[in-house]
C-alpha cells in the first residue's frame, strides 16, 4: 500500500478556526466535504463548538431556542443527581440523550493548492431549526451540474436524520428537506444519473433486528428517494466488523463507482477502506476490502477528541491519484494520496 | 364514549384461518388492512404462523431460503447454550435477534356484510425474496383511483423496513420497492393527493436520540419520499406514553384528516387514539385525544398470544360514524363502531 500522508497534516487545526462567537471554543475542525470549484479546493468542515469553561459546579450545554433560531447557552448544576455525565459528548436524563456538549455547523475553508486552506470567519451553515437544532455534521459535496449537493446529518431531539442543501459558489446555501427519517447517517449522493435515476449511499441504523450497515436509493429528482436496499454489511472480527457507513461522495473510474468507506471494530478503531460498484448498477457490489486504505497510525490521527480514528467524506481524483481528505481523531482535517492501483491491491 | 363493540367479536379467530402448509399452525389473524371493493368488505389479514410443536428438546423454526424463495424448518436445539430462548417471540445469539418463531404473510377474507367473513384458504402475499425474508407485517390500504396499494412492514435479518404493493382485485398482487429504510413501522398512505402531492405517515424507530414517534412525509409519485417532518410525539406518563405510530389508513372528514392511532404505555399496554390533522397541510396536527377511544377491555382483548392490545390497521367511515377493524391481543380481528362526535369528544 503507497499511501502518501500529506508532511503537512494536520491541514487545519482548531486553532486554525475562529469560533462563531466570543463564548464559544473550536473543539473540533473535521469530517469536512470536498469540492473542487474552478481553481479552488473547497472543504466544508464540520466545526464543533463547546461553550468556554462554566463554574467548576456546573456544566454549559448550547441549546438552540426552536422558536426564533437563536442559540442559548444553559448551565447544568453537576451536582443534579437527575443528569448523567459520565460520557464526555452527551448529557442524559433517564437514560436518554438530553443534551449534546458540543454543537456543529459547516464552515467553508478554500486552497489553490489543496494543502494550505483559508478558513472563513464565519459559518456556512449553522443550525436553523428544529430539525436540526443540536447540530449539523459530516457534510458529503456532490457536484451535479452546476450546482453542489450537500448532504448532513441534521440531529435534533427527534434523532439524526439526512437533509439536503445546495449551493453555487459557497458562499449561499439553499436549504432543502429531510430525504431520510431518523436514524440515518453518512449519505452521499452519486454525481449525476445514472441510467436515468439519481443514487444515495446510506446508512440506517435500526434498533430491534439489523446492524448500521450500507443501503442505497434511487430517486427522480433528489428530493424524493424510494427502493431501498441493502448493499453491503459488517464482517465480524474485521476491521468492518461492529460499525460501517459510506465515506467520500462515490467516484467514476473506468472500473466502476470507487466508494471510499469506514469501517470501525470493537475497540472504535476507525479505518478507511474501499469498495467497489457496479457501473450502471450501483447495487451491486463487484470487490471490497479485504485490508483498510487506511488506518490511524500518525500521531494526530491515534491522539486527539476521539483518538483512533481516520474518517473521510470526499475524496478527489487526479488522474489515477485519490487525494482523499479526512477527519483525524474527531479534531483536524488531514490528507493523504493513494494510487487507483494500490486501492484495487486491496480488494 | 359511545363505542359499540361488534357482538359477533371477534370476528376472526385463528381457527377461522387454514395454515398455508400442513406443517404448520396459525397463531395469530390480525392486524388486517381494510378496504371497500365493490359491495364487499375487505380485510388483508396479518397471518402469522409457526411450524407444529417438534421434539420436546427442540425448537422448530421458520427460515426463507433467500435464494429460491422456498421456505425451510430449522430444528434449533434447545440445550445450545448459544441461542437465548427466554422471549416466545424470537431466537436471540449474542444480543441479536437471530430468528423469529412465527412468519407472517397477508390474506384476504371478505364479507358482504362487514360483520361475517370468508377467509380465503391460501395466502394473497407471502414473503417471497430477501427484503422480508422474516414475514410480512401490519398491512394499510389505501385506496387511490381504481388500485388499492398496501404499504407493510417487510421484515428481514437487515432490519424492518415499509414496502409497497398495489392490486386492483384482492387477487393479483404486485410487489413494489422499498419506500422506507429499517427501522421503520405504521406505515399508511393518504387517499389521493393533497395540494398535488401524495403523503404518508411513518413511524421510524431511532436508536441513539429519539423515540418511536409519528412522522409525515410527501411524494410525487408513490414510490420515492422526501420531506420528512416529526408529526407528533409521546406523552409521558399518558396512555400514549412509551411508543406510539399510526394506525389507520387517514379518513377524510368535514373537520380535516381523522388519524386513528395506537399509543402504549410502560406496562405495554396498547389502546387506539384519534388524531385530527389539518386538511390542506397534513403536517399540522389540530387536535388529539386526550383519553384512548378504545383500550383492550374485553376478555378477546385483554387475553390472547399478547394481551391487552387492540390496534387498528384499517377503518371505514359510513355516515358520521367509524367501523374500526383491529387486531385484539395480537391474535384475532375485531370491530367497533364509534361516531365521529364521540371521538372528537375526547380532544
């Protein structure tokens, strides 16, 4: 496996990334979506924000106000027997989430090179409304026409649902609805139809009977989504084995739809790997890997909000070069270039 | 209240219903979808079934081959420590559901009268491919034009998902795609078009944020959905407090949508609510019962396979007043009739 891990890396730190607002730290600059609009790299980070240090008593929670979009920040009294706050990401009450510690929107960051990135003052997209009023994440950038698609995670109280924006240039953001219901993640959109019909990566995750596995849809007008199926699963005691879900926005190769994937184990090591899809059936699956693409062996990428993670969500070929970008530790964006040919070694 | 339960309940007993193969018995005939065809009443009836006892050290288990479609008994044997036995409705392997004892398929019965019905010896739908390898669940129908289409729970080892089937007769059935990803239930499509787009309620069931709550989406044409919105929620403490979804197939009235839905408590307890929604946007909810319209008092419905649930699945109006078909502690089917008046008394 030649992979290259870019000398640069980590590409933005938080540091790198002014807060939205003076009460609030950049706990995490990652998981970004890519595009490549005219001569610009364009990453569409997903920023974490957690509100600065409260009373030692007490515990800050943002929480956004569903009626007028404003965002509040309340203080939890650590002492309230009521709260659980063992985990570090999530305060719950009776066993249920209650509140999220951070809360993240999508900032635009922009490179001639694609390695040194200019990271916008302000958010892109910051939450909205109630469907999605504990955060947006981990942004999939799918150019059709002369438009980008974005697909993220809208999460709110009512669970983690996908929805869909558009832009032109990255700098006005239409939002559009809800596609996928709760609990639903990490959909990316195939660049243009295929056959006619629009596809979509996704990944449910059921409660009673099934695992959060890979599913795709079809749809007319990418809106509107329907004939669901499952397309690819874990495989116990692999690096895929406990969870999965698509990576970057698919990419035509002359051998297929190349889908750059993640796949964790018992242990939340997260690791890249590849599959490979058939060119005018997407749901079919032609080869998968065996070994990861990629897994968290830099020292930014074993160390950081969640150590031991590799997590991408675009990816651009050149040539027969993927420069894949991703999120390391759930903190920094890095890069790393792998040949086409190498990828396929794996399979 | 003035709800007039059928004399003639329960108007279909599992023995009403022959088994589909020698091998095994019915256990349940519920939950059936309802529709007017013609002068008959329909009902497309839940048949769930089980393979006849096995040796005393054994557990007979219904599995579809997914290959051809042809249906297998696998012989479990109950000293497997590995297989955990102690739910009658499931085989568990490390946590995970494993296998369902029974396999649900639909069948249709049909009466002139509403009340007296003729249950048809084979079954109209039976699970045929991987999708709902497990059983066919809970069927609604929807009437629209001169077809009838039937959204259900399909159930498989991935997960319950909704899928769509359409007939024009109640004889020849064809099966659609898949309209919702696991985990997803209570599905039930509106009558025609409202302000040019059709719509459905859902009832998906997230797993780390959320509950099992009512949500509403639209389509253009059936089969791909989009713009999903929370519908309405659980009210702890209340009679519909712990899960809830809809029921019936939404009954156009003067006063708007009239939704009958079934909520359960923590004892799991299932009683049928009312809910109205608004008629040009059936997103809005305009009022909803704060009492059940129906629990499961009588002794057809506070014992059987489960007891104390009624849940509905299909009704039809006549006049001001609603025949409410439903399934009676998962194992029978039943029928009240209630006005309208008295339902709207309970908002």
């Amino acid at each position: 496996m030649t992979i290259v891990r870019f000398a640069e890396n980590p590409l933005i730190r938080i540091d790198d990334v002014p807060p939205s607002r003076p009460d609030f730290k950049v706990v995490g600059a990652f998981n970004a979506g890519v595009a490549q609009l005219g001569e610009e790299t364009i990453l569409l980070l997903r920023v974490a924000e957690m509100p600065i240090e409260s009373p030692d008593d007490q515990l800050a929670v943002p929480v956004l106000n569903e009626r007028d979009g404003s965002l509040e920040i309340r203080h939890l009294p650590l002492s309230d027997a009521e709260y659980d706050y063992t985990d570090p990401r999530v305060v719950k009450k009776l066993g249920s989430f209650v509140y999220l510690t951070s809360i993240s929107h999508l900032r635009v960051a922009r490179s001639r090179d694609g390695v040194r990135f200019r990271v916008e003052d302000r958010p892109a997209m910051f939450p909205a409304d109630a469907a999605e009023a504990w955060g947006i994440e981990d942004p999939r950038v799918t150019p059709i026409g002369d438009r980008y698609y974005i697909t993220y995670s809208a999460v709110s109280s009512k669970g983690v649902a996908v929805r869909l924006a558009v832009t032109e240039d990255f700098a006005a953001f239409e939002r559009l609805p809800v596609v996928l219901p709760p609990e639903n993640k990490d959909a990316a959109i195939f660049p243009g139809t295929i056959g006619g019909k629009y596809y979509m990566l996704h990944r449910p995750v059921p409660r009673a009977i099934g695992a959060p596995e890979m599913w795709i849809a079809e749809s007319p007008d990418l809106i509107h989504w329907g004939n669901h199926r499952h397309l690819m699963g874990l495989r116990p005691g692999s690096w895929d084995g406990v969870r999965m879900g698509g990576g970057a926005v698919p990419i035509e190769t002359g051998e297929g739809w190349l889908e750059l994937y993640h796949g964790a184990d018992s242990t939340d090591r997260y690791c890249m790997g590849a599959v490979l899809l058939d060119k005018r059936d997407p749901g079919k699956v032609l080869a998968r890997s065996r070994v990861p693409i990629l897994e968290p062996e830099a020292e930014y990428e074993a160390n950081g909000f969640f150590g031991g993670v590799v997590f991408s969500c675009g990816a651009l070929l050149r040539g027969r070069t993927v420069r894949m970008y991703y999120g390391a530790a759930d903190e920094t964006t890095a890069c790393a270039e792998l040949p086409l040919e190498d990828i396929y070694r794996t399979f």
